[in-house]
C-alpha cells in the first residue's frame, strides 16, 4: 500500500511540474508577446522570443514521465510539440518582424489550445501556498431583468 502511495504522489508531482511550466510558459508569453517584437525589430535579436518560451525543467525524462497515464503522456507531449515549433520558427526565421509577428500568431493560438487541454486533464498547477490556481474568464454574461 505504501508504494502505491508513493507512487501517486510521485505522479502528482510530475503533473504539478509540468503544469508549473506550461503556465509559466503562457504567462511569460502574453505578458511580453508585444515587446519580443519590438526588440526583435530593433536588435535583430532572436534571444527575447527564446528566454520568453524557455522550459525550466527541459530535463524530464522518460522515468519521470512513465508515472503519467497514456491520455496525459499525450496530452504533454502536443503541448510540447507546438512549444517546440514555435522555438524553432523563432531560432531560424528570416521572416521580417511584422511577418513574424503574424506567424506568431498562428503558433500561439496552437499553443493556446494545446495548453487548455493540457490544463482540462492535468490540472492547474498548486501555488506557493498549497491552494490551486485557476484561471477564469467570462464568456458570456446573461443580465436578467428581474420580474
């Protein structure tokens, strides 16, 4: 019985890293998606679209990643996977920047998906504090007139 304990916390610990470095991947994304091209025009330098889309824990390997079921072993590796190409369209591009800034886009949007369905089967990463994070947004807001 204590191995299977063990066992399920190493899994959650697994999912909580891996959640922790897709949100922070996102988060580092909208937060500076406007200022990478603006240095990227001005520098010419690929290094602010590369550190944005770094990977703390680019380390993992398949022991840590066999405690994860199938499903989320996939999951991760499409979120991976669109990650990857965008590091490779940012490392090799010769587009200029209002181009890169579209294909950007596109990528982005990929990801955007890849990580909202890496977020519905692992879950939102826990807090410093031990509490999960959750992200909301309101989609559509219904004001009903009162009778």
């Amino acid at each position: 019985m204590a191995r299977r304990k063990q066992s399920d916390e190493a899994t959650a610990r697994v999912r909580n890293l891996l959640a922790l470095d897709a949100a922070n991947i996102m988060r580092r994304l909208e937060s500076r998606r406007g200022e990478m091209f603006v240095l990227f025009s001005r520098l010419r330098s690929r290094e602010p679209m590369l550190s944005t889309i770094a990977t703390r824990y680019s380390t993992a390997t398949f022991h840590e990643l066999v405690h994860l079921p199938v499903r989320e072993q996939s999951v991760v590796d499409h979120f991976y996977e669109c990650l990857d190409a965008l590091r490779w369209y940012f490392t090799y591009t010769e587009d200029m920047p209002s181009t890169a800034q579209q294909t950007f886009n596109t990528l982005h949007r990929r990801l955007e998906e890849a990580h909202r369905k890496l977020v519905a089967v692992l879950g939102h990463p826990v807090s410093p504090d031990g509490t999960t994070v959750v992200e909301g947004e309101v989609l559509r807001r219904e004001d009903k007139a009162l009778p």
